[in-house]
C-alpha cells in the first residue's frame, strides 16, 4: 500500500524473497514464488494458496462492514488461484477475533463469506477462531489446477501485455479513506469487493492463449517486474494506454502514481502472442470483463512506463529496490 | 488456557460451533467439526486443517525462541492431521510481522519451521507475510488420508478411553510462566515443542484398532467430551490412572486441574474396544510412545471423573458449560 514508505516496500521485497527461496521437494509442481503453489499426487494437481487482511494493515474497521469484510477476505485469497487458472474447491477460515467484537457480528462476517465461496463454487470445510489484538482475517483456498500451466516465467519478446479492468481506484480510495477525505461511493465498493476473474483467468489458461499471468496485488509496476523478472524479460508500458474509471480521472486527473502502483486491483496482468490476441479477446466478451493492451515485452531486465516519447522515471515514483 | 475466563472459554465453545455448522456438500467427505477436514477429488482424499499461534494470546516473546516459534507452530497444525491418522505433505506459512522483527529472527523463525516440516515428509510451498501489532503465525498443513476413516463420532459403550504421553505439562508450564514463577526445563521444552504422535496415530488407523480419536489441545475433559458428543455417549474417567509426569507430580502433587483441563498436550485421546487394546499396546511399543487406559465408554452423555468412589466435581473446576 502507498502508506507504507517505500523502505518497508522494499523490507517486504526481502521478507518475501524469504519465502521464495524454500527449497522444494517431491509432489511440488510449483514451490514459493508463485501467486499460488502447485502440488501433485496421484497425477492430480491442486493449486493452494493463503492470504490475509489485517485491521490497521489492510483496513480500518470503519472502512467495510463485517459482511463486506468476509466477502473481501474470499476475493483476495480466490484471486492468487484465479492467476493460476485455477478453480477454488475448498477454503478454510483462520479468524483473530478482538474481545469487542460481538457474536453476531462475526456471525455475519463468516456467512458471507461462506456465501461468496459457494458462488464461487467452493466449500468453507473448517477453520480455526483465536483471541488477537486486532481483526485478522486469514483464509487458505485449495483449488483443482488446470491441465495446463501458466506461470509468472513464460513472458516472451515481442509478446503484449494486457491487464483487465481498470487499475488504481482501489489504492485511490485507500489514499482517500487514509486521508479522511470524502471517497466516491463507487471507488469504495470497487475496494471492498475486488473483482471476480476466475472465469475468464481459466479460460485464458485452458485456451492456452496467455504465455504469462499474475493478478495485480502490489500495483502494476511490481506486478510486472514479476512476470519479467521470472521470464528474463523487460516490459514497456504506454502510459496513455492504462485502463483507469471515471472516478479515478475525475479525482486523479493525468496523475498515474495510483494506477502504476496502488495496488489490490485484484485484476489479471497477462501477456500474450500478438496472434492469440483476438481469441483473449472474444474470450474477454464472453465473460464481459474489459481488457486492455497496454504494452509490449522487449528484450532486457527494465520495466518502462513512456507517456509519449518520455520515460516516466520510475525510480522518482520510489521503485528503487528495481535496481537490484 | 486456564488463563482465559470460563465465561470466555464458553463463548469461545459457541464461536467454534459457528464453524462447525457451516454448509457441507460435494467433495467434502468430513467437513466443519473435526479436527481436519477430509476433501476428495478423483477418488482421493486429502486432509486440511488450519492452526495459529499468536503473541500475547497463546505465547509471549520471553517463552521461546523464533525457532523454538517455527517449530511449535508446525507441530500444534500438524497435530490435528495427526489425530486422523493423516500424513502431513505440503504446509503453507501466513506470518503477522510486527516492525521490531528483524529479518535475521524472522528467518530463523521460517528456517525452523521448513526444518521441522521436513522431518514430518511435508514442504513449505508457499506463504504470506503482512505487517502486525504482534507476532502471528498460522500454518496450515494439507495432508494424505489415510484409507480407513477414523473421527470423534465412533466411540461405543464399553470400549476403553486411551491416551499418549503424559497430560498437564504444558497447562502447568504456562501457568508457572504467566505467574512469572520459575518453569522447569522439562515443562518449558514439552511446552515449546509440542510430542509428535503422527506415526502412532496413523498406524491405529491403518490397523483399524481405535474407534474415535482426538488430539487434546483444549484439555482431557473437554476433549474427551468432543468425542461423547459426536459419538453420542458418556465415558467415565479414573483420576488415579492419568498420566503425570514427574515435574508435574512434584509441582502440582494431587492436584490433577491442569491435568485435566490444561490443554495443549497435543497427546492422542483415542477409545478401543477391548480386545483391541493388546494390538494397540503393540503398535505403541514399535513407536515408543506410552499409552495409558484412563476409562471407559458408557451410556448418557456425561464425562465424570472418580477419585476412588468420589466423583470430582467437574462443574467447580470450571466446566459449567457442560450442563447444555
């Protein structure tokens, strides 16, 4: 998120490395490092994956009801399989729940999240309550993985690169609740219930028209870097060209810090062969979600952002742990 | 823990039934209620389960180390996969951070963990780390299951009521710490690390020579009233013939609460038919484990315990939630 300094960004850059670097073993398709492991056995695959959101880290009580909460929680955790092709089958629930939080209230939190789990075609099996200082909502999603792969590492030269939906008006509307300023009322729903790309992120993988896929959790930028990082590749981005909503134009006006950056889209970054591009497309119409070619794979290790013929200098935008 | 109220120990009984009513449906062959949920696909079924432990409320800094932290928190996840004769294969590791942390500790903390795994035949695949007011740590283990199916729900009237190791260590350990009173190093290690009953516990499966078991992770009595409930019987428990260690013995003399109540035992509570018990002993033997029969099955729906002819008041100790 944009609250935190860009020392810590960096700081949880290498906590993450951490968790990257264990070392795998048998059964292990695909280890840490990924938005979701992959595990075999038997010759069948599963995609399994945590993510948690955190009072005071994530979100402030005040920001989203309960409800919104369980819902959200599902999302977050569902997306990282959905990158992945995957479809959730199972999830678990591991709560921190504060002393003032009441029955009820959890009560509300827990149904909707189970709802929201069964529209996604998934059971909530069992999960485990414990006292904490603050709400914390952790949730593991178990998925059947596709028969075919796509990772982070297949990104290509000369490849595009195409994100769905719009980028930034959730990092906007966390800017603005931070802030204490007034937020449209649809940059907050579109923060409380991040988007649903299951469908489309299967079919992607199933049609086998993506060679690269992410879902954009840290902000485009980093999300990218990513993908080119595990592919040996770089990327230019045209500025012009980022899917942002009205709301965020209206507020934000030329400024794409939020939409380079923000962070919890949740949407799918992919980059594709140029003669794959009309089949993501139709597929895309299919499911109704809006995608967007906003740039190419090139040759390199650099993520570049141009507006026009300029370079956007990243570095002054803090991405400064990219010189590694 | 005994620290906790009684009043909040009940409430926690009624937040765990949130859990345990959740909606079941296809694919889910054991879900919300026992210790692990058993999923299939294709025919084969896994085990899943979820367990944390968080700073201030199950630890505190001063009691261990982040390694000692690592290990424990693989053992306490793994023990529930353990009580359904699972054998642990991949964990995922979601980590609250707070900001004092330093990255040497929180490695050592993973490295720990990834170790422990290892010797139990599981990977780490992946994680999650976020920022926290205090240290979290939430494992969840996906285990193979075995072929025979064993749950709380399969005690009968007459069969022997059976535990692993000694009982109270644990409660007493973190009594001691939380009075700020001198720990014995024997209590402070069976506190830190958890015994590992996996290999027993799924051997009594295979053989098929337990009906119902349970890991003790809330105390004997409360545990063992799982399995009556489920199963739809009482069973009556011999105070003179539950297992002490001798630091307990010497501590706590006669004085059998935490033995029986104090939780966190991570022991194997399982019932037998009788003539069942002499390949039960064998098994035991061939693991190294002790096995101690406690009591005995009966009709109702009561868990009592004699000391000689004198039944113990359990509603005095604390267990008035019984009385449902």
């Amino acid at each position: 998120m944009l609250s935190n300094s860009r020392r810590e960004q960096g700081e949880f850059e290498f906590l993450r490395q951490l968790i990257e670097r264990l070392p795998t073993g048998r059964g292990v398709v695909v280890g840490p490092g990924h938005d979701a492991a992959r595990v075999r056995t038997n010759g069948k695959d599963w995609l399994i994956t945590v993510d948690s959101q955190v009072e005071g880290v994530h979100f402030e009580r005040s920001w989203l009801s309960l409800a919104a909460l369980g819902r959200r929680s599902f999302r977050v955790a569902a997306s990282d399989v959905a990158a992945m092709g995957g479809s959730a089958r199972f999830a678990l629930l591991d709560c921190g729940v504060p002393e003032y939080l009441s029955l009820p209230a959890l009560r509300r939190m827990e149904l909707a999240l189970v709802e929201e789990a069964r529209a996604w075609g998934a059971y909530v099996v069992g999960g485990n309550l414990h006292r904490s200082l603050e709400v914390a909502v952790s949730v593991t999603v178990l998925a059947e993985a596709p028969r075919n792969r796509v990772h982070r590492s297949g990104a290509r030269p000369g490849e595009l690169v195409v994100v769905t939906g719009n980028l930034g008006d959730a990092g906007l509307c966390v800017c603005l609740l931070r802030a204490r300023q007034r937020c449209p009322r649809a940059l907050l729903r579109r923060w409380q219930l991040p988007p649903r790309r299951d469908r489309l992120g299967r079919a992607l993988v199933e049609r086998q028209c993506v060679s690269a896929m992410i879902d954009v959790s840290d902000g485009l930028v980093q999300d990218l870097h990513h993908i080119c990082e595990a592919s040996g590749v770089g990327a230019e981005v045209d500025a012009g060209s980022i899917p942002r909503s009205k709301a965020y134009q209206r507020l934000a006006a030329e400024d794409l810090t939020l939409a380079l950056s923000g962070g919890e889209d949740y949407e799918l970054l992919f980059t594709v062969p140029p003669k794959r591009l009309e089949t993501v497309q139709q597929l895309a119409r299919r499911e109704d979600v809006p995608v967007t070619v906003i740039g190419r794979i090139v040759r390199g290790n650099r993520v570049t952002v141009k507006q026009g013929s300029r370079e956007l200098e990243l570095e002054r935008l803090g991405f400064d742990h990219f010189a590694r």
